[in-house]
C-alpha cells in the first residue's frame, strides 16, 4: 500500500551522510572526499561556479526516466490492443532544453499559458504534438494556439466550446479538442493537488460530458476526439486513475453512441519519493495498472478500448534536481522534549514554495564533507522574513552542521523553479544541467540588477551603480 505522500522522518537515519536512492537522482554519491557529486560533478566545484542557490538537473535522469515512462504507457497500451501518446507536463519544470530532451525522448509536450506555448514553440516542438490547458484561456492564446497549429486544445469550459469554435472558424481550421471532466474521484493528496472533485476551478460535471460533448461536435470548426480528467497530483498507485478511468469510460459510451470518439486522456499527477516513507509504485505497475482499469470498463460498457494519453511531468524531471544552498546561521531552539536546531540557508521560499503551499516534505544532506558526528533534529529554513519560509519541516543533519557547509535538497526538479519568485527582492537562482561530467548553465540566474531594471522609477545610472556595489562587496567577501 502507497504511503502518504508527505510522510517526515520519524527518527534519526543511522547514517546521516546517506544518500537514500529512491530520493536522490540516479547515479548520485559521494566522492573520495565526501562531496556530493550528481552527473560527474561535485557540489563544490557546482557552487565555486555557479553560487548558490543553485538548481541543479542530471540531464540523463531526465532523459532516462522521460524515455522509462513513455515505453511503460506504450508497452500497456500495446499489449491491450491501443496505443498511448505521453504529454510531458511543462508546469512541472519549461525551459526550452528541457523542451528539447523530452521531445527527444518522443514525447509530446502539454501547455498551459501563453508562455508555456511560446516556450515549447520556441524550443523547436512540433505543435501538431502540444496540448494546449487552462481554465481561463484567453481569446488571444487560443488564437496563438490555433494559429500555430497546436495539435489538441483542451476545453475547459462550457463558455470554451463558443471561444475556441469562433477562433477555429474564423481562420478557417479544424481545430481538435478534448473536453476535461471531473470524475469525482478524490486523489489521496493536498485537497490544493486534488483536482477532480467537484468544488474546484477546473473542468465540467462528469454528467454534462454528453450535453457538452454533442455541443462541440455541433461545431464544423471542432473535432472532438474526446474526454480529458486529471484526479490530483503525488499518486502513488493506480487505484484512483482505474476507479476514474471506470467513471469516464460510461461518458465515453454515451458519446460513442453517436459517434466514434477516439481517445481517451486519464492526466498525470504520478508521485515520487522525497523522503524515505514516500513509497511510489515503478510506473511500469502504476501503468499495467490503469490500462488494465481501462480494459475492464471498456469491456463492461460495449466500447471498444479507446487510444489513451497521459501527462505526466514531477515524476520525470523531479527526481532529477537538487538544489544547493550554504548555510548561513545555526541555532538553537528549545521545544517540547529537546531542542531543534534551526539551520538557516541562503534561499528559501522565493526557490521553493512548495514547503509553505502543501506542506510538502523533504530530504537534505550536507554536500560538501562527510561527518562522524551524529544526527541532530533540525528545520532548514530560509532568509525571507516569514516565519513559514522553511525549507525541510523536519529533517536530521550531523550535529556539526556550521555557517558555510554546503546543503544539498533532493527532488527539486519540478514544481521549485516553476514557482519560484522574487519575494523580499530576492534574485531567482540559476539552472544548471549536468551530464557526464560536464555542466552548462539552462537558465540563467537573475540579478538585483536584473530586479532593478523592471522598476520604472530607478534611473540607469543608478542601477550600474547598485551593480557595481554589489559586485564590490562580494569580492571584499571572498577575501
């Protein structure tokens, strides 16, 4: 049985230099000195380079586990007589690299902004295999959309079938689209990750699928190829997308009655470990798992098995990314039963929200050094002025954890960047991919200049001036 999915360790790891390999990317470990190394390079040398904070992704994870999880849909849905396409879930991490790995894995790319779009456009992805989401897309990105040829818009709204259908006609296309449902199914998750009830922003009622479904194919401008439903996020197992998978598939019937509706999109949302307690099934078994589900309710309800499609993003790029930090200050503070030591880092909710908007867990080591000390309960927190900047709730460190070690978050890859933000005027970090030993900035890191210029009441002059103040007080830093 799947465990919560944000379990926090109970006890001191008995070694608290471990690098537990169901959390950190693959290939991850220390070096003859004790450091961290992730693709071939170590920490230190990562931060000498680049500062911190710093995100940091193992580029052959992403790639691997990219290719790992389409041939596990693929082979699924083989086996059952169909076929699957997988959507990589852009909102879990865009840049336009790893646009590029992913299609290079043979994925499609699934969109949810105008931004999005551009990025992945820009990137060079094919648009015929993009999917275009949101609950509130503009006129103006569903024309980009239409324009540019985008593959599938996903209709979100009974108010979206008249917007998209107007756009398509007016430039004389065809434009395909899935409607998105809600099944009812619960995910066992944050309620703000669980995103196929009732009450909440995205999607219609499961029960309209047929009104709404006929009303889109009353449309020449639209081809409706079929029912979307996303049922939350940080799933561990099957069981949810096959009780959702059963519910969506008498929708299905329903319009197949009338026409042929050829695909049916199940979403993504598949978990991964971040702490030791989080125990993700392989997504070989989660996959197994929902197309046999599908097989079951196609059979029971008289269709044939449909094409099936699913988006998945954090269980593809997030076990590939760490995020390094120093720290700053440790200190002491007395609770109930002992003491926890709050050890503050130079980052925080500005590169990690995640912590302060789920309660979201996770695991920290020190990179730069082994110790033989043993382990001391601590809270990693951040430098923003909010008592729920923390960035590890509750994690074990050696009790010689000082101003100035390295440390190092792992599974960051998704979800960090994305929402990452400049609260307290705070530079977002760089990305840095790594790769057999190689390391090459991915997006660049911003400036207080950079924060600066976006502010219309602050003179050129000025700037250059901060910037150069800045610059020199770092370097009387490093002497």
């Amino acid at each position: 049985m799947a465990s919560t999915p944000f379990a926090a360790p109970a006890e001191a790891p008995a070694d608290v230099n471990a690098l537990a390999r169901a959390v950190w990317p693959e290939g991850a470990a220390r070096d003859a000195d004790g450091r961290l190394v992730v693709g071939g390079i170590d920490a230190v040398s990562l931060a000498a380079q680049y500062g911190t904070p710093l995100y940091v992704v193992d580029e052959r994870v992403v790639r691997d586990r990219a290719a790992r999880t389409r041939l596990a849909f693929e082979r699924a849905a083989e086996a059952a007589g169909t076929s699957a396409t997988v959507y990589y879930a852009g909102k879990a991490f865009l840049s336009a690299e790893i646009v590029r790995w992913v299609t290079g894995e043979g994925l499609a790319v699934d969109v949810c902004s105008g931004g999005e779009l551009a990025t992945a456009l820009a990137a060079g992805a094919d648009a015929g295999r993009l999917g275009f989401h949101g609950n509130n897309k503009s006129v103006v990105e569903i024309e980009r959309a239409v324009l540019a040829g985008v593959g599938t818009i996903v209709i979100d709204s009974e108010i979206e079938v008249e917007r998209v259908a107007a756009v398509a006609a007016r430039h004389g296309r065809v434009q395909r689209v899935r409607l998105r449902v809600n099944s009812g199914v619960h995910a066992s998750t944050h309620d703000f990750l669980a995103t196929a009830h009732e009450d909440q922003k995205f999607g219609v009622p499961l029960e309209r699928a047929a009104e709404l479904g006929e009303r889109i194919r009353s449309h020449a401008s639209l081809e409706f190829v079929g029912l979307h439903c996303h049922i939350g996020s940080q799933i561990f197992d099957a069981a949810g997308f096959g009780e959702s998978a059963e519910r969506l598939l008498a929708a299905h019937a329903a319009l197949s009655a009338v026409a042929p509706v050829p695909e049916l999109n199940l979403g993504g949302g598949f978990g991964i470990a971040y702490t030791e307690a989080d125990d993700p099934q392989p997504i070989e078994q989660v996959a197994q798992g929902i197309v046999d589900a599908v097989v079951r309710a196609s059979a029971a309800n008289g269709v044939p098995v449909p094409k099936l499609a699913f988006e998945p993003g954090r269980t593809i790029v997030g076990p590939a990314g760490i995020t390094l930090y120093t720290v700053g200050t440790v200190k002491p503070v007395p609770i109930e039963g002992g003491v926890r030591r709050y050890v503050s880092v130079d980052g925080g909710m500005s590169d990690n929200a995640r912590t302060a908007l789920y309660g979201a867990q996770y695991t920290a080591r020190v990179a730069s050094r082994l110790s033989d000390a043993p382990g001391s309960l601590v809270r990693v927190v951040g430098k923003h002025c909010e008592a729920g900047d923390i960035v590890v709730d509750r994690e074990h460190l050696p009790e010689d954890v000082a101003p100035g070690d390295l440390l190092a978050v792992a599974a960051t890859g998704a979800y960090c960047w994305s929402l990452s933000n400049n609260y307290n005027h705070v530079p977002r970090p760089a990305v840095v991919a790594v790769r057999d030993g190689v390391a090459r900035v991915i997006v660049r890191g911003e400036t207080e200049a950079d924060l600066l210029a976006r502010d219309a009441g602050i003179e050129a002059s000025a700037i250059s001036a901060i910037a150069d103040a800045a610059t020199a007080a770092a370097e009387g830093a490093a002497e």
